[in-house]
C-alpha cells in the first residue's frame, strides 16, 4: 500500500489552558511553547503528520489561557522537520490578504508545511467581546466560502480581481506565493447543511465532530454526492479523543473517571452555548444537537468515535472508520506526550498492517 492509500493522524495542539476534557482529572499537558515543541517532536517521531492549532480569543470552558494560533503554528514548524502544522483563523479578525501573505510567508519559512482551518464561528459571546461583527449562521458560511475563494485566487493568480459581498479585490499579485502547489490545504470545520456545502464546493479538507462509523456515513456520502456535482474533491477528517490502554477495563476506567470528575458548570454552560449555536441553523440544529452531557465533556465529541480500548481494538476501529470513507483522525489525548508515543509505538504499527490486508477497501479520494 502507498503512503497516500494509508489514512492520517493529526493531534490538537495544546495552545490553550485546560487540555481537551471539561473536567477536573489530572491531564498531564501544558499550553507553554516549550512543552509544545516537545509534544510536537514526538508526535512526528511518532508518525503523526499534522498538528492542529486552537483559535480563542476569550477564556472559558476550562481555557483561561490562550496563545494566537497562526505565530504559535509558526513556533512548532521551527522546532520539527516534517510535521505539517494546520493554523487555525476566524474569517472577521482576519482579513484574507493578511491570511494569505501571512501564511505564504511561514510557507516559505518551514518549506511548505503550513496550512489552515477557517472557522467560521458558533460563540457569539467571543464576537461581541472583541467588537466584531455577528453575521447569521448560513451568512457565517457564506463568507468564509468567500475568504477561502479569496485565499485561493491570491495565492494562484497574477492580477487577481473578486467582488464579492464581503471581501473585494483589484488587480492584486502576491509574490512571493506558497511554495505548495496548487496552494496551501485548507481544512474546514461544522456539520451543518451549510458546513457540507461548503466544504463540497471549496475545501480540502473537512473536519467533522467525533461519531460511530455508521453516522460518519451518512455525513460522507452527502459529501461525496454534493463533490461529484460540484466537480470537486475533499477529504475527511474526524475528531476522536484515544483513551489507549493495556486493557479494555483500565481504558474505560479512566473514561469514567473523566466523566466523573468533570466540571459541571463549565460542561453545561458549553452546552448551553451550543445549543443556542444550533439553534440557529437552517435546519434547527449543529454540531451538538444529539450530545449528552457525557458527550459535550469532550468539547468536540470525541468520545463518540470510540477509540477507547486496547491498541488492537482502537487499530480495528481506525480501520472501520477508514471504510467509512474517513481519511484523517483528529486526536486528543488525556497525558497529551506519554499517550502520542504509546500511539505510535502500540497502536498504528497494528493499523498499518490492518490496513495491508487486501480485503480492506482503498481510501476514498
């Protein structure tokens, strides 16, 4: 099997206080630099190729302190070799000729191993804190959809021109451009109907909560569909919290203490956020329409992926959701540098050999 056949891992970095669970259980994890860049070595000695900053503006849901994303992806890429690090922005703070001559310039700086997730926002509260605009929900979409256009034009074109409704350019020539080609990957987050559509139109990439193979599906092939139509093409990634362990009882018991110890107030005001967040979706619900409050202690529903378990059961459950047309696995982790390396030493030595059997299906393109 070629390395492209073979599906992905990314970690979250840690550039925020209060690790990936809602919860008051000891995580052994750090928001410093110098704890990220160890984090980050490891993670690509452990095979992960990609590492996906956190973007915050205000504190809240355990995250008290939080460091900008785009000059902290920056920080990791002078410190590994090969690891491609994915800066996350929020169309509104940033203007799409600053995104894009920011981040061609860091392309230049770490040869090519940068790339982008545009946020499109759900916490109004953080928008009206720093003084920006709230548009609605489909309206979220909409221009992000035109910052990504915006990105792309810039970033390929020579006198690049665009009238859109919220980003407007002439005649403009960025040089030096990326040194990727055709340009820097765009990631894309949400599980809405416009979230799908636009990712079906003009991203590479798609980033989905965490969920069983079964309903990931159902996500993916309305994806695929709408691609096919739109004659485009985009890959899938989904977050999953790992909870890998000798045995399936020590997994699950830590599970249990996560959830038992979680932080009560923070989990239902997050909640609370993300329900009002849904609500306003054309279809009257978002990412976390059908979370419990055991979901939601993983902030992006991590635990739904069910990568809980030994490393040969994590290994088979990687693999069935590679069969669901999966390409990428979004990781978060409790003891964020001990659980990478135990990753990459017990668990994907075992998804590379599932992988190579020949009954296994190709990853979707």
């Amino acid at each position: 099997m070629s390395q492209s056949d073979q599906i992905t891992f990314a970690y979250w970095v840690p550039n925020v206080s209060g690790g990936l669970v809602v919860s008051n259980i000891e995580q052994r994890t750090d928001w410093s630099y110098d704890y990220n860049v160890r984090l980050a070595q490891a993670a690509e000695n452990s095979g992960f190729e990609y590492a996906l900053t956190q973007i915050r503006f205000t504190a809240g849901y355990n995250a008290e302190n939080q460091h900008e994303s785009v000059s902290f992806s920056h920080g990791i890429l002078a410190k590994t070799e090969r690891l491609k690090v994915i800066a996350a922005i929020l169309p509104g703070p940033w203007k799409p000729a600053l995104a894009a001559k920011q981040l061609a310039t860091i392309d230049h700086l770490s040869n090519g191993r940068i790339a982008i997730n545009v946020v499109s926002g759900w916490f109004r509260g953080e928008f009206d804190a720093i003084g920006e605009a709230w548009p609605e929900h489909d309206e979220r979409y909409a221009r992000s959809e035109e910052f990504i256009r915006s990105l792309k034009g810039i970033w390929t074109q020579n006198n690049f021109s665009f009238d859109g409704k919220y980003y407007q350019f002439k005649d403009y020539t960025l040089s030096p451009k990326p040194l990727q080609k055709p340009h820097i990957e765009i990631f894309q987050g949400g599980s809405s109907r416009a979230a799908r559509d636009m990712a079906s139109r003009v991203s590479d990439w798609y980033f989905t909560n965490g969920n069983t193979p079964a309903e990931l599906k159902k996500q993916i092939d309305d994806i695929r569909e709408k691609v096919k139509a739109n004659g485009h093409s985009v890959k899938i990634g989904v977050n999953a919290f790992i909870i890998a362990r000798d045995t399936e009882e020590e997994a699950h018991a830590v599970l249990q203490e996560i959830i038992d110890q979680a932080n009560t107030e923070a989990v239902n005001a997050f909640g609370e956020a993300a329900r009002e967040a849904g609500a306003a979706t054309a279809e009257g619900e978002g990412n976390w329409a059908k979370s419990t409050f055991e979901d939601l202690v993983q902030y992006n529903d991590g635990f739904k992926t069910n990568l809980i378990g030994t490393p040969q059961q994590i290994a088979e459950r990687i693999v069935e959701l590679k069969s669901a047309g999966v390409n990428l696995v979004l990781s978060g982790f409790l003891h964020f540098i001990e659980e990478v390396e135990y990753f990459g030493e017990k668990v994907l030595p075992l998804v590379r050999e599932l992988e190579a059997q020949p009954h296994l299906p190709a990853k979707s393109a």
